[in-house]
C-alpha cells in the first residue's frame, strides 16, 4: 500500500513535469519588432528559432520569405563593423579558390561573375541583392540551384540600439527594384 502510494506521487511528478514543459514551448511568444513598414503587414509568423531574436515570416499562398534577427545593445559604430564583416563573409562565398583537386582542366575553382551579388550603395549601410538556393543559402554558382533572388538589408533603431538584419526572399520573375523600394520604407517604432 505503502509502495502504491510512491508509485503514484512519482508519477504524478513526472506528469506534470512533461505538462509544464509542454505549456513553456507551445505558447506563442510575442513578437517584439521595434521596426514597422506597410509592406510587413502581409507577412506571418512562419516558424521561431530557438533563439529568440531570429523570425521567419512568410506571406501565404505568395513566394515572399522574410527572416529578421535582431542584434540588440548594439552601438551604431558596432553595427558598421557587423554589416561590413557579414557583407565580406558573403563575397567570401563567391571569391576563386584552389582546388583540392587540381586536374588537367581547371586548378581553381570559381563562380561566374553572373551569380555573384551586387552591391548596392546605400546610407548608413550598403546592402546586397543575390541569388538563394531552395534553403534560403547564398553563395550559389548555377542556374539550377537557384530558387530565390534576395536582398541582405539592415535598419538600425538608435533609440533602442537595435540592428535589423533583413533578408528577403522572393520569386525569380520578381522585380527586384520593388522589392528594394520596399524594404527602405522600413522605419523604427517609436516608444
């Protein structure tokens, strides 16, 4: 009797456990953006990493993905440093290399000056408009990996010290000028 009665608190404990761990991760965590455009209004919650400042977004029934992560307590002076060492990160993926495996054709490796993304001036950062693959992955050198075209943008919110890294993903048929138009309406949220 004495055993029927561990045996049932243990149980107990252990319900309730997986019931309050249930609870923590399925309930819908709310969205703080300090950013706003009309354009963002179409877009919904598509899924949330684990870290709580990377959102996926997505516009239904549309080939239109937005993912946003928020680099926050950031100085304006460390946001120059983080966009120019992303913007040089991504050239990286498109620069010539050796081959490992140096043959009679070729003894390096590289990606045709029509896949690589372009730079477009613009203040306070510049930005790239580039190619994806089907997993939203830059650095595609081929017409059959391409799945997406995309923007790499940022917004910063001095007020909160808030750096917005944008990454837009969109149909291949699709006016990238339009999309570029959009994503500079974007503004910050005042508190």
């Amino acid at each position: 009797m004495k055993l029927n009665k561990i045996y049932l608190i243990v149980i107990s404990c252990f319900i309730l456990i997986i019931l309050s761990i249930y609870l923590i991760y399925s309930t819908p965590k709310k969205i703080e953006l300090g950013i706003t455009s009309d354009y963002f209004q179409d877009f919904k919650l598509q899924d949330m990493s684990r870290d709580n400042d990377i959102f996926n977004f997505n516009i239904p029934n549309k080939e239109e993905y937005l993912k946003i992560k928020i680099l926050r307590d950031i100085t304006f002076n460390q946001s120059k440093n983080y966009v120019s060492d992303k913007l040089f990160f991504v050239r990286s993926l498109y620069r010539e290399i050796n081959s490992p495996y140096p043959g009679q054709l070729s003894n390096k490796i590289a990606c045709a000056e029509e896949f690589h993304p372009i730079e477009v001036e613009y203040s306070p950062f510049n930005y790239y408009t580039l190619y994806a693959n089907n997993r939203f992955v830059y650095g595609v050198c081929t017409n059959d990996e391409i799945a997406y075209k995309s923007i790499l943008y940022y917004h910063y919110c001095e007020e909160d010290k808030e750096l917005y890294q944008l990454e837009l993903f969109f149909g291949l048929d699709k006016n990238v000028s339009y999309y570029e138009d959009k994503l500079k309406e974007t503004k910050c949220l005042i508190k």
